[in-house]
C-alpha cells in the first residue's frame, strides 16, 4: 500500500475510533470491544477490518451518530 493511501487509513481508523470512544462516554475498553466484534449493520464485519475506504468509515461514523441518538442500526 503507498505511504498516501496508509496515511489516509490512518486518519480514517482515527476518527472512527474516537467517535467509537465519545459513543461509550470516554470508556476505551468498551470502545474497543465494539470495534472488534462483528456488526450487523455492515454484514457482521468487523468495524476495525471495515474500515478501507472513506465511504466504509464515512458508514461506520454514520452508525455511530444514529447510535448516539437512539437510532437502532
């Protein structure tokens, strides 16, 4: 993978997991866990091997934002 491309992964990863992090109220081993088990909402994948692409963690911040307000996915 070029260094841009992992970079931007990087990023990616970043922002879902601090969203993940602000969903379960600053408790890191419950963010994790969430991100480490399949989920429904994106075929039972697992949210930190999902994100490869904008569009996938675009999807995965749209979860979470429907989870912090109620919206069950």
């Amino acid at each position: 993978m070029a260094e841009k491309e992992s970079g931007g992964s990087e990023v990616m990863q970043t922002e879902v997991m601090a969203a993940a992090l602000a969903l379960f109220e600053g408790d890191w081993q419950m963010a994790e866990s969430w991100l480490s088990k399949p989920l429904p909402a994106i075929g039972n994948e697992i949210p930190t091997d999902y994100i490869d692409s904008p569009e996938r963690a675009k999807q995965l911040l749209d979860i979470i934002g429907r989870l912090e307000h109620g919206v069950w996915t």
